[in-house]
C-alpha cells in the first residue's frame, strides 16, 4: 500500500482555511448583524400595517417612492440578486456598497404597505454587497472575489432562516444547475454560520414550524420505516410542487416583462403595480394574502398563513394560487423583497391541499411542499433537502426516524427535476440540464 502525505500541499490547504477565517468571519459578522437589524425592522413595519391597514391604499405612491430611489440611485444594483451572481460568473463592475442600504429601505417600504414579497433577496443582496465592500478594502483578485461573493450569499441566507448548512450548499448549488464548485465550500460555511450566529445573538428569532405527524409514527417504529402507499401520495405531490414552481417563475417573468413593455417609465412600474394589488385584495375581500405571510395579525387569527398552513382546514382550496398572483405581481412590477418566504407560503398552502385530497398527513405534505416548490424555482434540490432538516428536525428527533429525510428528498430531487430549466433567477446557468 502506497501512503501519500506532501507536507507543502496541506501546508497550503491550512493557509487557505486560515486565510478565509480571517477573511469570512469578520465580513459575515458585518452581514449577520445587518440581517437582525433587518428582520427586527421588518418585525415593525409589519405591526405597522397591522395596526393601520389604511396604508395598503398608499402602496401605489409607495411603489413611486421605491422606483424613483432606485431609479435615481440604483444604478446597476437594480438587478439585485442577479447581479451577484453575474460578477461571480464574469467579475466586471463589481457589487456596489449601496446595494446593502437600498435593498433595505425598499423592502422595508413594500411591507409596511402591504406589497406581497419576502425577505431572502434582501439579505442575500445585503450579503453580497457588504462582502464586496470587504473584498475591495482587501484589494483581493478576481478569484477570491468570486468566493467572497459565494459566501455573501451563504451569509445573508443563513442568516436570515436560520439554517447555516442549507445556507452554505444554496450559494454554491444555485449559481449553475447540475454543478457545484467545492472550492468556495468552506468560506461559505463560516460565513454561514458566523453570520446565523451573530445574528441569533442579537435576539432575532426564527419561526418553528412543528410537524406532529412523526410524533405517532416513531412511537412504534424500530428504526428508519417508509410507508411505500404515503410515498407514492409524495411522489404525486412533488409533480404539483415542480408545476407550481415553474407557474410562480414564468408568471414573474411574465409580468416584469409586461410591465417593461408597455410602461416605459421605471419607476412608474410599481406604482401600477400596487393599483393592481390594492384591487385584487378588495376584489378577493380579505389580506391574507399582504405582506410577508408568516404570522397572522393578532385582529385577524384565522388568517391563512405558513404557520397555518401546517394545520388541518388552514389554507383554502386555492391559497396557494392567490399568494401566487399576488407575489408575482409585487415582484414583477418592481417593488423590493425576496420570492422564497412566497414560494414557502405557496408550497405550505399547495401542500395542505393536497394532504385532504391524497388523504394525507396535512402538516407532513405542508412541510414537503415548503421546501420542494422553492427546489423547484430555484433549482437547489440538495439545499433544500437539508433545509427540511434543519427547520422542521430540531426539538423533533422523531422525525429522523420517521423516513421524513427521505420523502422530503423525493419531493426536493422530483420536483426540481420536472420544474425543467425554469428559474427565478435569470442569472442562473445551465451547467448540466435535467434529461429531456
């Protein structure tokens, strides 16, 4: 047996670690720490509209003031998360530092109002733009601005779900279908996980999502067991949450492309934009559909939610297609804030659906549809395995028992796989495609 140890070789492998280190951990704190400020900011803005729903009716001048800042100031940061991922492609021009307070303000603008949006875009682009203010300070080469970049994504995301591992395998799984590049892996680790820690302690917490189903299944269960009937009944679901996936990436697209058409004044877009909103929520005659979707107003319990969405009889028959509309009409026109906490809400409110109809255990096909529709628009059925694991696993040991790994898998690989070449992102790259 041939033993191989080259002293220089891991001498360099150390440095390099040690090198990200010192790079990552204070750049990631920096994200961390503009991420609770977010989400606490965005805890306010929407108790604001709570407590005056009036302010849906100003969405419209709202939209005017958020196209009009990024009109005059937005510059090449209008692209948001695609620009990220275009310098991590081909470095040009650089993430601006002023993509970080921008991004803020508008998405913190399209929640107090009442648009329909979430919060992932805003603290990946808070996460690109900070690290890239770090990587010009350090003066580094275009190589290891592409892997600063990468682990501001890892950062931001991490950060604002809570999921540091699911953090570090979305930034380097979405930058191009069917390849990761491991290189970037353990700067995006660290910056993953400093920038969830850091933001943990300055208080921001995390919504539980509790599944309860496994709670019964492993009280007779010796090891891990599937239910071959309930995985076909996954199997079915994941088709809808892969056709879903491409309806919510095509309409986006579809809107935006619409609205670029037909109204040649940028920031007039999401002016529009808010009218049609302000009329679909007077023409369906509720507000379940506002804003980011999470928690209900305290005045309104029995609002369809994500948290809802986990319970028997909470979420309509069509829940999911008005949280749809709503978002792609939100985000088409240009007002601020990320599609995944929708594409959460779409999936959790489908996958209730169709727990009734399959006769199956709501908040287990709520959970596989929370994160196998967002593997479906996004292409990052692997992050989204784990996803499944880090938000519904923890204080829920049962669950590792209950096959939920697996069918959660079916449900992310599946449904990414017939979403196609669909993306929310059009700076995602085909690297190898799904088979025709």
């Amino acid at each position: 047996m041939t033993f191989r140890w080259d002293f220089r070789e891991h001498l360099s492998l150390s440095i390099f670690v040690l090198k990200w280190l010192a790079i990552c951990v204070p750049s990631a704190a920096v994200v961390g720490s503009a991420v609770a400020l977010f989400l606490w900011s965005l805890d306010r803005v929407t108790e604001l509209h709570w407590q005056n729903p009036w302010l849906l009716y100003l969405l419209p001048v709202a939209g005017l003031a958020s196209g009009s800042l990024y009109h005059r100031f937005g510059k090449t940061a209008e692209a948001g998360n695609n620009l990220i991922m275009e310098q991590i492609h081909e470095p040009g021009g650089g993430v601006p530092t002023r993509m970080a307070p921008l991004v803020l303000i508008g998405t913190l603008i399209t929640h107090l109002f009442g648009g329909s949006a979430g919060r992932e875009g805003t603290a990946v682009q808070m996460g690109g733009s900070i690290v890239a203010t770090f990587g010009r300070w350090l003066k580094l080469n275009e190589a290891d601005t592409r892997i600063l970049l990468t682990s501001g994504i890892a950062a931001g995301f991490g950060a604002v779900f809570g999921t540091p591992l699911t953090g570090a395998i979305f930034a380097i799984e979405v930058l191009a279908i069917g390849r990761m590049s491991y290189t970037a892996l353990i700067p995006c680790l660290i910056a993953s996980i400093v920038g969830d820690q850091v933001n943990t302690a300055w208080g921001a917490g995390h919504t539980q999502y509790p599944v309860a189903w496994a709670a019964s299944v492993s009280e007779t269960a010796s090891g891990m067991t599937l239910d071959w009937r309930l995985t076909g009944k996954v199997a079915i679901s994941a088709v809808c949450f892969g056709l879903t996936s491409v309806l919510f990436a095509q309409m986006t697209h579809g809107i935006s492309w619409a609205f670029k058409r037909t109204i040649t004044i940028p920031w007039l877009r999401p002016a529009v934009g808010g009218i049609v909103v302000i009329l679909l929520t007077l023409a369906l005659g509720d507000r379940d559909y506002l804003g980011l979707g999470v928690n209900a107003n305290p005045d309104t319990p029995d609002a369809v939610t994500i948290q809802s969405c986990f319970l028997i009889g909470g979420a309509a028959l069509f829940s999911w297609w008005w949280k749809l509309i709503f978002t792609a009409v939100t985000v088409g026109s240009g007002f601020k804030g990320g599609e995944v906490t929708p594409l959460f809400f779409i999936g959790a409110a489908l996958g209730n659906v169709l727990g009734h109809l399959l006769d199956a255990p709501v908040d287990l096909m709520a959970a596989l549809g929370f994160v196998a529709v967002f593997a479906g628009a996004t292409n990052t059925p692997l992050a989204c395995t784990i996803m499944a694991i880090e938000l519904f696993a923890p204080g829920n040991s049962s669950l590792l028992s209950s096959g939920f790994v697996v069918y959660a898998a079916i449900a992310c690989f599946l449904s990414w796989f017939l979403s196609g070449h669909s993306s929310i992102y059009r700076a995602q790259r085909a690297a190898t495609l799904p088979a025709p």
